[in-house]
C-alpha cells in the first residue's frame, strides 16, 4: 500500500521526520505538507484527492478540530487522524464524535505510526488501547457524573483552553474567525455550565485538570 498523505502541522522539524518515516517505509509515495489549517483546506480543495490526512491539533490559525470538521464537509471520504501531543483523554472523544477516523499521539513508535496510518487508509479506525477504555468509561458514564468540561460543546471547550492559557477575547475570535460578542458568549456559557466565576477560577480548573499543557516549548 503506498498512499498519498497530507501532513499537517506547524512545526517543519516534526513534518520532515514523518514524512521521512513514512516514505523510506513505503507507506506512502508522496506527503503534501501543510502548515496552518487554511493550508490543509486549500490542499483538500485541489484536484488531487488524498488516501489519509494527519492533522494536529494545535495550528496557528484555527483549532485541528474545526480543520477537521470543515476537511469532513470538504473531502467526506478522506480519513482524517489526528496527530498531536496533547493527552488522549483531552481531545481524543471530540475528535472523533467530530468524524477522526483516530487519535496517534505523537510519543508512538514508528511501527505504531505505520499501523495506524495503514489501518485508517484501509477504511478501519484507529484507537490505541488507552483510547479504547478512555471511550469505554465514556460511554458507560451518565451524563450527570461527567466532569463539568465534558458538558462543554467544542467551541466552548476551545474558548476555555484559550482564555486559560492567557489569550485575550479579541485573540480568541481571531483564531475562532468569530466576533468577539460571540466569544463573550461562549465565555458566559461556559462559566455558568462549569459554576466558576471568572478567569482566574477557570484557569486554576483547567491547571487542576492538567487540559492544556502550559510549557509552550512542548505545546504542539
């Protein structure tokens, strides 16, 4: 099986070393690579189909779930894996209720790259068995019993980590392509779904909950 990929990440050092593995594999005979999430969808608007996408999930100018949403409306057919540093039991249920055909994190081996990779472009998810029980305790947990960050739609979830992180309203809308009125929203929302009261309670929630990870040398 030799693919055609689109690789999409921000950092050009993680993009040669996949697509590198990947080729000198044999998985693939060409990666297209993409560095922000308008990239990515200006590439799935080519002419040019793809076998599998491997997207991140954090990009410069939009979050890799609302790529991944839009690449679903886009290219329905292509399967999307996302590709990330962040923890499985952060994003993994998002990304795949929003249409992943898997979660790979980036600490995998080289082999489980290639597995996943194979697997997803033979029309099969991929999950890694902690994905598989984090689903399972997903699914098995009644709506009430979930963390109050679960309640939480995708874009309030997305405005959270961003206000936790430091971002300003106005920053947030611009990366969301939102206005900040509707940011603002958001911002209510999710205060009141999640009982805090402000900023400084929300941040000290997502700390607690180790969502977002807060060393930007690592933060991919």
């Amino acid at each position: 099986m030799s693919l055609r990929i689109l690789l999409v990440d921000d950092h050009a050092i993680v993009r040669q070393g996949v697509r590198q593995l990947l080729l000198n594999h044999g998985v693939a005979r060409e990666v297209v690579e993409a560095e922000s999430g308008a990239q990515a969808l200006g590439s799935l608007d080519g002419e040019q189909q793809f076998d599998v996408v491997l997207l991140d999930i954090s990009l410069p100018d939009m979050n890799g779930v609302e790529v991944l949403k839009r690449a679903k409306r886009r290219a329905p057919r292509t399967p999307v894996m996302m590709f990330s540093m962040f923890r499985e039991d952060q994003y993994a249920v998002r990304s795949l209720k929003a249409g992943a055909a898997g979660y790979l994190s980036k600490t995998v081996t080289a082999t489980q790259m290639i597995e996943a990779v194979r697997q997803v472009a033979g029309g099969r998810k991929y999950v890694s068995p902690a994905l598989a029980e984090a689903l399972a305790e997903y699914v098995s947990v009644e709506n009430e019993q979930q963390l109050p960050h679960e309640k939480l739609s995708d874009r309030e979830y997305q405005t959270l980590c961003m206000l936790a992180s430091g971002k300003r309203l106005t920053d947030i809308a611009n990366a969301l392509s939102l206005s900040v009125k509707t940011v603002s929203v958001y911002r209510t929302r999710l205060l009141e779904k999640m009982k805090l009261s402000n900023n400084a309670e929300l941040t000290f929630y997502v700390m607690s909950n180790r969502l977002i990870d807060f060393n930007p040398a690592i933060n991919t």
